[in-house]
C-alpha cells in the first residue's frame, strides 16, 4: 500500500471512529430494532480494526490486500451508521 493510500484509509478510519463515537453517545436512545444492527456493526468495526492493526503491523505490501477488504468493511460499517442515524432524526 503506497503512502497516499495508507493516508487515505486512516482519514476514512477517522471519519468512521468520529461517528461512531458519536452515535455510540446515542445508543440509550436506539429503539430494540436498532440495537441488533448496531451490535452486528459493533462486530465488524472490531474485526476491521484488528484487521488494520494487523496489517499496520505486518509488511505495507500485505496491508495493500487488506486495504482492498477494509474499504469493502468501511463501507458496509458507513452505511449502516448512515442508516442509524438517518432513523434518529
């Protein structure tokens, strides 16, 4: 993973780590339906960061695969933020 790609992930990783904090403020005010998608995003945020770490750790060539993956996750992970948040409003 080149530098520019590297830097980009991080600021999408940020974005999603605001929001998250953000909505995780909210979630005493999620209705029951809400709370099991929001564990299930829980999950998954777990594992990108793991995955992330992992990758950060290891070689910048092996972080350029999971790059790919993890913009699939981050993806996945905003639009179901999106979709909480829209349901809050």
């Amino acid at each position: 993973m080149n530098d520019e790609a590297e830097r980009k992930l991080k600021e999408l990783l940020a974005r999603l780590r605001q929001e998250r904090d953000e909505l995780r403020l909210r979630t005493h005010l999620l209705k029951s339906e809400l709370l099991e998608e929001w564990n299930e995003v829980e999950l998954k945020w777990g594992r990108l960061e793991s995955k992330v770490e992992r990758a950060h750790d290891t070689a910048r060539e092996a972080a350029g695969e999971i790059g790919i993956a993890s913009k699939l996750v981050i993806d996945e992970i905003a639009d179901a933020y999106r979709r909480i948040r829209d349901t809050l409003k």
